[in-house]
C-alpha cells in the first residue's frame, strides 16, 4: 500500500533522512524503529508531507504523493497522529474529532459546521474507543492518556486507508498502554493497514507483522520480529542488546 523510495532529507549538512527505502503492505501492521536521532519520525514528516523530502518518492496504492499537500494526502487515504497532541484546548473532545472529517470541497460551505452525520459517526468512534464519557469536555480538561486517545479518534474520523502512529503509547500507563494495543489490533482485523514508530520494543515485538529498522537516516535491516530480533547489526549497533535481553 505504501512505498518509500530512496528518501532524504537534509537540514544542511545535517542528514536526517538518507535514502530511506521500504514497503508497508496492505493490512500490515509495520514498525519502524531504531534509536533517538535514527530519522524515523522525520520520515514520518515526510511520509505524511508536514515536512517537504529534499528528495525521493512516497507512492500510496500505486499513486505517487510527496508532491501533495498534507490535506491532499489525507483526502487519499494516508493520516497520522504526532508525539506531542495538537488537540484544540477551548473545544469539546467530539468536537475535536468532528474537526478532521473529510473536506467536501465547496460544498462543504453550504453545509452546517457539524451536520449531524458527522456527530453520529464521531460519537460511534469515541464508543468504539470507549471514551464516550469524556465526549463534551475541553480539550484542556484531559489527561494526557485522555488526549492520546482523543487524537487516536479523531485519526479515524477521515476514513483512512493507512494509519501513521507516532509513539501512540509514549508515556502512558501499563493499562492504557494494552488498551491501545487492542484498539490497533481490532482495527487491523477490520484491514486497517498501520505505519508506527514507537520505543517500547515488547509491544513492537508483539503487535508487528513486519519491522524496519532506521539508523543514521538509512534502513539497516527489514522483517519480520524474529528477524530483526536476531540481526547482528541491529542488535550490536543500534539497540545495544535490548532485544537480546528480551529474548532471554
């Protein structure tokens, strides 16, 4: 569903991003991981356009997209959450999900701010999430797992081919950690396909049909668990052993 063909991106002579290449096929689930500084989200940035690749090629379902507007490859099937939330604080949660609703175009312009379509299928997600309870309270009444999961929601609300999650569990407690972990999974088993960068190996190891590993801008290595598990490269000079420990 999802190529990236020799990506780069350059802050001077600060490489970020050098060549990255890789697949997500579709109704995978893919990690990309690799140590601070490795690129992984800066690729994202590319990937999703919030940043423009100094050069290289995103395709989605056979059709080339890093000439796109961010809007625009959302209106293709490709949306993403972000590390830190970028929830508006003075609106409502089902507010906050109804605000990444498709773009109608011009017609949207004749159209009520919240129809009533949009509500129903908001409040649908927020059930499926299991956060109705927190639907009309302000963005700046939540808890830092509450927003997690509120952008986790508001995600869906486009209708996307392909998920990027960006540290969906960075920082959240055992108990909402396994929640999400559910959430990503029953979505999969619907074919949702997902892209994720996150640094809790034991949950890359258990949710991931396939792996890449990012180091210094490039991809080092490409498989399943049990194959980056055991690459030499990956475990003595980007995870230091990490997996090996986990594996004991």
């Amino acid at each position: 569903m999802l190529e990236v063909k020799n990506l780069c991106k350059y802050y001077g002579g600060i490489k970020a991003v050098d060549g990255a290449t890789f697949e997500v096929e579709k109704g995978s689930i893919t990690a990309l991981i690799g140590p601070n500084g490795a690129g992984k989200t800066t690729a994202f940035n590319c990937i999703s356009r919030t940043v423009t690749p100094t050069s290289g090629e995103v395709w989605l379902d056979g059709e080339r997209i890093d000439h796109l507007r961010p809007h625009k490859i959302t209106g293709k099937g490709l949306t993403r959450t972000f590390q830190i939330s970028r929830s508006l604080a003075d609106m409502t949660v089902v507010e906050n999900v109804i605000v990444q609703s498709k773009v109608n175009g011009i017609r949207g312009l004749f159209s009520p701010a919240i129809t009533a379509e949009e509500k129903d299928k908001a409040m649908a997600i927020l059930d499926f999430l299991g956060i109705t309870r927190i639907a009309y309270e302000d963005g700046y009444n939540l808890s830092y797992g509450q927003k997690k999961l509120m952008d986790f929601a508001a995600l869906l609300m486009s209708d996307p081919k392909i998920i990027l999650l960006d540290e969906p569990a960075g920082g959240v407690n055992p108990s909402l950690m396994e929640e999400i972990v559910g959430h990503i999974q029953a979505l999969n088993e619907k074919g949702m396909t997902v892209l994720i960068v996150e640094h809790n190996m034991d949950l890359i190891m258990r949710l991931s049909h396939k792996i890449v590993v990012m180091g210094q801008g490039k991809v080092i290595c490409a498989g399943t668990p049990e194959i980056v598990r055991n690459d030499p490269a990956v475990l003595d000079a980007y995870l230091g052993g990490v997996l090996e420990a986990e594996a004991a």
